[in-house]
C-alpha cells in the first residue's frame, strides 16, 4: 500500500468488477440508441477510459473541465467552467460520467447547465457517492459505490493533484493533507 494511505477501500478488482456491471447496465438501457458520453476531467478520466469499454452501443466522447476545490479537501462551492464541450448536446443522448459526487454542487451545476442545451436526455454516472457530505441533492442515475465520509484518492482521484495513477482507491492519512 502506498506510505500515504491509511487503508485500501476498493481495490482495483473490485473496481474492475463494478466498472463491467455498470457498463452492461448503461449498454442494455440505451439499447438501440447513441451516447454521448461527457467526461468531467481530471478525476474520471480512468473510470472513464474503463467504462467506456464496457458499453456496446456506439458511443461518441466530449469532455469539460470544471474547478470548485483548488488544492484542498473542501470544495469552494463556486464552480467555474474550465474546457466546455466542443459540440452541440441538442438532440443527443447525454451522460455525463464523474468520478465522485460529494456536496453535489459540481454536478447540479453542470446538470443545470447541460439541461439549457436541449438534449434529448440527461443521466449522470459516477464511480463513487459520498452521501454523508452532500449539500444539494443530485439525482445520479449509475453510481459504482457509497463510500463513508473519507478522503480518497486513487484510480483518477487526486488530492492536490497526486495520486491519481493508483490502481486501488485508497483513504489518505488526515496528516497528509493536514500539515
Ligand atoms: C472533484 C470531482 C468532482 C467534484 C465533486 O473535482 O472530480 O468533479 O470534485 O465534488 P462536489 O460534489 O463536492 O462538487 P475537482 O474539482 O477536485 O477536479 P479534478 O477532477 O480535476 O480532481
Ligand atoms: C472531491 C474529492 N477528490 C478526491 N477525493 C475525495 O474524497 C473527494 N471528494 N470530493
């Protein structure tokens, strides 16, 4: 295990194993139909990558950036479009796959916003959910797992923009991000 972490909470198997049973899910329910599948980068980029492989109906990718957390644990609350999409959602079949859900402002904003450009529909799909710290409610329509009130990093999830490239999710030591 890494010399920052204080426990393994998923591991990459587990991960694995989650990550093909979403796609199976999201591939017999768009049955028949295109996704547009909207990465929100950086953190779901590998659940992404992933996912994506899982999916058997065609699939077109776009990505947006958007920060609320700077380098700290605490989200800011303000959320600002970095990199938005580079084509129309009208008329398409959108999903928009996160790595995390925590006070949910990210993704009721981004909800919001992407529901103004008319596609023909919205869900959302995140690896994690973190219910004990949510602040807006969010209707995730995929979730991987629920994980307790942790800090984690791992498997695209950063903090402070480290530890992304771990292969299992992992809660960090408080110490590491409290000094
Ligand atoms: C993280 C994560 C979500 C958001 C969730 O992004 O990827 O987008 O925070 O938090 P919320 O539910 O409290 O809004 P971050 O801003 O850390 O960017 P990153 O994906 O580049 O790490
Ligand atoms: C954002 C975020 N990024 C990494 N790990 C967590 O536990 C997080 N919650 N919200």
């Amino acid at each position: 295990m890494h010399p920052d972490a204080r426990e393994v909470l998923i591991t990459e198997q587990q991960i694995a194993n989650r990550v093909a049973e979403l796609g199976r899910q999201i591939s017999r329910d768009y049955a028949g139909r295109e996704i547009l599948v909207v990465g929100i980068l950086k953190g779901a980029v590998l659940f992404l990558a992933d996912l994506v492989r899982h999916i058997d109906v065609p699939v077109r990718l776009d990505f947006m950036a958007v920060s609320s957390y700077g380098a700290t644990t605490d989200s800011s609350g303000v959320v600002q479009i970095i990199k938005d999409l580079e084509q129309s959602i009208e008329g398409r079949h959108v999903l928009i796959v996160e790595d995390i859900v925590d006070t949910g402002l990210t993704l009721k904003y981004l909800q919001d916003n992407l529901a103004t450009r008319r596609p023909a529909s919205l869900r959302i799909c995140t690896l994690l959910d973190k219910p004990g710290r949510r602040k807006v409610p969010v209707q995730v329509d995929y979730n991987g797992f629920v994980i307790p009130d942790e800090f984690v990093v791992g498997y695209g999830l950063d903090y402070a923009e480290r530890y992304r490239n771990l292969r299992d999710i992992l809660v960090l030591k408080p110490e590491v991000y409290q000094k």
